[in-house]
C-alpha cells in the first residue's frame, strides 16, 4: 500500500513540474493573416500590403479616373505613380 501511494504521489509530482513547461512550449496560433510587402524602388521603403493599402489603392484608382483591378496586375509605372501618390497622401491617424 505504501509502495502504491508513492508510485501516485511521484506522478503527480512530475505531472505538477512537467505541466508548466509544457504549455510554455505548446505554439501560440496566430491570426490567419498574410503579409505582403511590397518594395519602392524610387522611394526605397517597404510598404505592408493590408486592408489599409487596399483602400487606399481603390482611391487612388478612383482620384485619377481609371477602371479597377489588382495593384499586382498594374505595370511598373502605374505602381511608381501609385506609391508617389501615397507619400503625398500619408494615412491620417
């Protein structure tokens, strides 16, 4: 009977001490996100692509009267006249 209370007790022990490193090791999910950036060669800076930069693709789309599509799909110069817009219109905030 002894023997079997400290065969309980010592896993209970190593249960207690394994526990918390466990948990720190356990991974933290992230949010189902990707990140994009996007390189400014005549401004040398990264820009993050989010839901933010997509806004302000479609308005800058609709300043300067042109059909929408995806800033992926525009050519070199549209996208250098894109980021030459952004720097003169900042994010307010």
């Amino acid at each position: 009977m002894q023997r079997t209370h400290r065969y309980i007790a010592s896993l209970f022990l190593t249960a207690a001490i394994a526990a918390p490193v466990w948990l720190m090791a356990a991974p933290v999910p992230q949010e189902a996100r990707v990140q994009i950036r996007i390189y400014d060669k005549q401004h040398k800076d990264y820009h993050n692509w989010d839901d933010n930069e997509n806004r302000a693709w479609g308005q800058y789309l609709n300043d300067n009267h042109r059909n929408s599509h995806e800033f992926s799909k525009a050519n070199k110069r549209e996208q250098a006249q894109y980021w030459n817009y952004r720097h003169a219109h900042p994010d307010k905030g």
